[in-house]
C-alpha cells in the first residue's frame, strides 16, 4: 500500500517573490565598468583635496550603475543619461532649498516635487529611474550639508554619471570583437529573436508553446530598444547598423508565421528550426547564412515561414537597412495619459505621502538632535523613495528585502570601517562595493546591502561619522512609513497602474485586429471586382505594405508584456492589495489569444487572401469572452478613433 503524498507548502506569493533571485551569467564588462567608476573618482578627488565633489560624483556613478543593464550602447545613453540629468536638476533643487527654506516650506517642496516624480514614472522604466534619482539627488542636496555651491554639486554628479558612461561606450564587451565591437548590443538582441523564433518552431503542439512565444515577444522588444536609441541623425548611419537594420526587419514575418503555426497547435517538421538557428549564428559571426534547410510548404503558415526565411536570407546580404523599425513614437498626448491617469495619479499621490512624510520625519528627528551633533538627514526620504518604487517588487517583498539588506549592509561597514585604514581602505571598498553592484542587482536584499556599504563609505569619506546603528533605525522607520501609506485608501479606485496598462493592451489589440479585417474586406472588394491579385512574395522592407501591421502588432505584444508584468506584481502584493486587481490575469490571457489569433488571420489572409468562416467565429468567440471578463473586473471597453467597431461577419 503505497504510502499518500505529503502536501506541499505553498509560499504565499509576496515572501515566495522575497526568496526568489534572478539568474544568469556573471555581467563581467559591467563589473569591470562598475570597478572603475566610484572608486577611481572618489580617488582622484581625495588627491585633489576635493572630496566633498568626488562623493557627490561617486553616488551618481554608484546609481548610473545600477541602471546599466544589458544592452546597446545607443540605449546606455537614455538609459543612462536621463536619469542622471533629472538627478542632477534634484541636486540642484534641493541643494538651493536646503539653504533657504524652512523645515515646512522644504517637506512642502519635496512632497511637491514627490508628486511630479510619481507621475512620470508611470510613463516608463527610462522615467522611472528619472524620477527616483530625482528624489534621491534633491533629498542628498537638502539633508547633506557640503562646502560647494549648487552649481558646482550638479556638474559633479553629471560628470560621475558621465564618466560611467563614457565606460560603457569605450569599452568592448569580452568576446565580442566580431566585426564592429559597438554594435555587440545590437548584434546579440537580434540574434537572440532568430533563436526565439527557432524555440517557438521547437515547441509548437506542445506545452512549452505560449512560454516560447512570450520569450519571442521579449526578445523583439529588446531588440527594438536596442535598435532605437537616441541618434545624432535621423537614420542608421553605418552599413554595419544598416545591415542589423535589416536583418531585425527580415525577423518579424519569421516571427509572425512561428507565431501563427503555434496558434494552429500543429507540430511542424524538425527542420523547420534549423534556418531560424542558422540565421542567428550568422548575425552573431558577422557572416554569410550558407545553405538553408529545404522548405517544407504543406500549410499556409509554413508557406509564410519558408517565404520569409528566404527574404532573411536575402536581408543579410544587403546593407540597405529598413529605416522604420516598426514603432510608433508616443505623443505628448500619450504621454499625457501616462502621468495623469489613473495610474500616474495613484502613483504620484503614493509617493508625495511617501516622500513628504519620511522628509518631515527626519527633519524632526534632525532638530531635536536625535542624530546626535550631525546634520546628515538625508537616508530617510532617499530610503522611502526606493521602498515605494513597484518596479522592485512588490511592496512587503522591497519592505523585507531593504531592511534585511540595511542591517546587513551596516554592520558589515561597521566590521570594515573598525579595520580599515582611512581614506585607502575606504576608497578601495567603494571600488569593490561597485564592482559587485551589476551582479548583487539580481536581488533586492543583496543590492541593498552592497550600496549601503558603498553609501556609507563614502559618506564618511566625505566627513560624516560612522552611523550604521543610526542608519539601521532610519531604514526601518522608512519600512513602517511605506507601509503605512502603502495600505491607505486612495481617491478614485485602486490597481490604477494595473487598469492603465491593462487598457492600454486592450486598446492595441483591438487596433490590431480592426487593421487585419481592414486588409481582409480590402482584399475581398479586389476579388469581388475581379483584380488580379499578386501572389504572396517578400518585398523590399521600405514598401512592404504589412509594414504598418508588424508596426500594430509589434506594439500589441509589447503592450500585453508590459500588462502581464504589471499583473504579476500586483498578484503578488500582500491580500489586501491584490484584490484590487482580481480578474485582470484572465483578461489578458484572453487579450494575448486574441493577438495570436489575428496573427494566424494575417497569415493566412496574405496565403489565399480572404479569412475562413471558422476564423472569423474564433475572432467573435473571445471578442465575447473578453466583453464578459471586462464586465466582471469593472473595466471599460476600447473605444475611440483607434478601436472602431469591428465587422466581422461577410
């Protein structure tokens, strides 16, 4: 008699997503950046007698560092750089009102400047990360008294963050030497679509199908960013980027068709994989594709997939690059939406309350001298800034994680501050502290510990004592303040961030779909008047006319990442959180099925030109599921001049 299984314990999701770290390969070119940045100008300042600029300096390369991520270097450069001037206007900011106002009038101001940080985040990861080293800089310049002007602080910061950035475009990533080494970013992002696409034809009829195509949508819109940086000129200018150009453009009909044979469910022949992979070996060699498997043409799809696998082949000859990577630039109107919806105004509200009461707090705790003799006040609102961003986790996970890694990371400097010698000792720990910054970024906990480390080295540096009992109570009465304003009501209804990009799916999917039955009536009017219709053959990307298609369905998908994301986190957020944003998963796994359906549509309409009735009874089928799901979340349906209504039946 076989003995019952012993139940598994269940995590619940927020202390599940506390234990969890991300993994991969150690980012070495970043820890080597990391290595030189923080040290070497906190070096170069001590000698110069100007210490007070080289901390200054070396905490906006400490969080320039934290923001460089894998990717290209034309990206490194918004990414990077935006930030760094939003910190830089923060230190300005608070800096001049740090020396002129008033306990009240200052936490007026930093609340204020709380609420116009929170709202542009909402507008993306770039304007997130402004907005945090916004609050972080103005809360440094106001609570961290130093013997320069405003000016002067400013331009140290921006030439910290400049100097690690300037690392970043210097230096060559190791092994990466292949052709021209500043385009490596470019030349593994568009690599690794090819191998997505390989690993979706690889699991089409099986399980592992709707994770393979995720990855594929990650993998697009990480070679999109990669490729469409900030530019001194308007178009590629370079036959090398020219030729990266196209080949990214050659992926997204490969794309599309793997996407359409995973939405059929149909196991497709073994080779179908092999030209995909082949392709991505010769983006990464900087070579010639060389002979490609012979084409299997049994179903529309496969017919797509064989089509575009020669146009890819034909693409990697050629260095005239598609100049429209098939995005649309977001309007000011967009834009607007982003800060002053529901989201950015929930978000903004959160983190004014946030920033506003760990300001006045510590401004308190500073005039009654329970910091001693000191006048250092600026680790609580820096901290509550941090604490409140969602794109760290969710809210008691960053709680868990940043008072764990503070009292880590405080009685680790005081272990090394008690053996050190001063200031080498402390020089050479700043420079280790921000080596290790590119992998510790992995975990919230682990992060957290290395920068307090590397704060607290600098700071005393700079002059200001050894505080690590201090900076561990300032932590903690962050956590409760964040806490706090985390769980309080909050005007109009809550899971704003949540509802926004949830809407903002739902708008692309529709326009997506309204665009393919555009083609399809469009396509059945020239049948209908007996006009000759071409067969289906791949076309220069510059006058492709599913150009604007890809272009819909490019920013359908990465709307729908950017929603499951956001879903996730909220799924994720202690009970009395989570609720708000019950239902919202179902509605866009229906939203993702219906993409992945008007994709098979657009496949097959551009093999035999029309749609079958049982697609468009697919299409009608979760068009109502999706109209339910709505209904039972409290959400709107699309309308406006992007989601017309959409016939389906003829």
């Amino acid at each position: 008699m076989s003995r019952p299984a012993r139940p598994v314990l269940a995590l619940p999701p927020w202390l599940a997503h506390t234990l969890r770290a991300q993994r991969g390969p150690v980012p070495w070119s970043a820890v080597v950046r990391g290595a030189l940045a923080a040290g070497p100008l906190l070096l170069v300042a001590v000698l110069a007698g100007r210490a007070s600029l080289g901390v200054v300096a070396a905490i906006a390369a400490m969080l320039a560092g934290i923001n460089d991520r894998p990717g290209s270097r034309r990206v490194s450069v918004h990414r990077l750089g935006v930030p760094a001037l939003a910190g830089a206007v923060g230190l300005l900011v608070g800096t001049t009102a740090g020396d002129r106002l008033g306990a009240v009038a200052l936490t007026l101001l930093l609340t204020g400047l709380g609420l116009l940080a929170g709202g542009i985040s909402a507008v993306g990861p770039v304007a997130s990360a402004a907005g945090t080293q916004l609050l972080v800089a103005s809360a440094i310049g106001a609570g961290m008294p130093l013997p320069e002007s405003g000016w002067l602080r400013a331009l140290a910061y921006l030439g910290g963050a400049a100097w690690l950035l300037g690392l970043r475009l210097a230096l060559p990533t190791p092994g990466s030497l292949v052709g021209d080494f500043r385009f490596d970013g470019e030349r593994d992002a568009v690599a690794d679509v090819y191998d997505a696409v390989a690993d979706l034809l690889d699991a089409v009829g099986t399980r592992d199908a709707t994770a393979r195509r995720v990855a594929l949508t990650a993998a697009l819109d990480h070679a999109q960013d990669a490729l469409t940086g900030p530019r001194l000129r308007r178009y590629a200018s370079s036959s090398t980027e020219r030729r990266l150009h196209a080949q990214y453009a050659a992926a997204l009909p490969l794309a599309e068709a793997a996407t359409a044979l995973a939405w059929a469910g149909e196991t497709v022949p073994a080779r179908a994989s092999e030209g995909p992979r082949r392709l991505a070996a010769a983006v990464r060699g900087n070579t010639h594709t060389g002979p490609l498997p012979a084409p299997s043409r049994s179903a529309p799809a496969l017919r797509a997939l064989d089509d575009a696998l020669l146009h890819a082949a034909e693409a990697f000859d050629r260095d005239r690059g598609n100049r429209d990577l098939h995005t649309r630039r977001r309007t000011a109107a967009d834009l607007a939406r982003s800060v002053f919806g529901a989201g950015g105004r929930e978000y903004g509200l959160r983190v004014a309350l946030c920033f506003g009461a760990s300001a006045a707090s510590a401004q308190a705790l500073h005039h009654t001298q329970w910091y001693g003799q000191h006048e250092h006040w600026y680790w609580l609102p820096a901290t509550a800034v941090f604490l409140v961003k969602p794109d760290l986790g969710p809210l008691a996970s960053r709680v868990l994680c940043r008072a764990a890694g503070t009292v880590l990371g405080a009685l680790l400097f005081a272990g090394f501050a008690a053996v050190l010698p001063r200031p080498e000792g402390l020089i050479a720990l700043v420079a280790l502290s921000g080596a290790l910054i590119p992998v510790a970024t992995r975990h919230f906990a682990a992060q957290t510990a290395v920068v307090t480390v590397l704060v607290l080295a600098l700071v005393m540096v700079g002059g200001e004592p050894q505080a690590s009992v201090s900076r561990i109570g300032e932590t903690l009465l962050a956590c409760a303040i964040v806490l706090v304003v985390g769980h309080l009501p909050m005007p109009g209804q809550r899971g704003g961030g949540v509802r926004s990009r949830l809407a903002t799916a739902d708008r692309a999917a529709h326009a997506y779909l309204a665009h393919v039955l555009r083609e399809s009536e469009a396509t059945s009017a020239r049948r209908e008047a007996d006009a000759p219709r071409m067969p289906y053959e791949p076309t220069p990307p510059r006058t492709d006319p599913r150009a604007v298609r890809w272009t819909l369905r490019r920013e359908a998908y990465r709307a729908l990442a950017e929603a499951r994301t956001a879903i996730a986190l909220s799924a994720a957020e202690l009970p009395a959180l989570a609720r708000h944003t019950e239902g919202a998963d179902a509605i866009v796994a229906t939203l993702e099925q219906l993409v992945d359906t008007t994709t098979a549509c657009a496949v097959h309409l551009d093999d035999s030109g029309r749609l079958t009735p049982w697609h468009r009874a697919r299409l009608t089928e979760l068009l109502e599921q999706l109209a339910q799901e709505r209904d039972r979340a409290g959400l709107p349906g699309p309308r406006g001049p992007e989601t017309p209504d959409i016939p389906l039946a003829g």
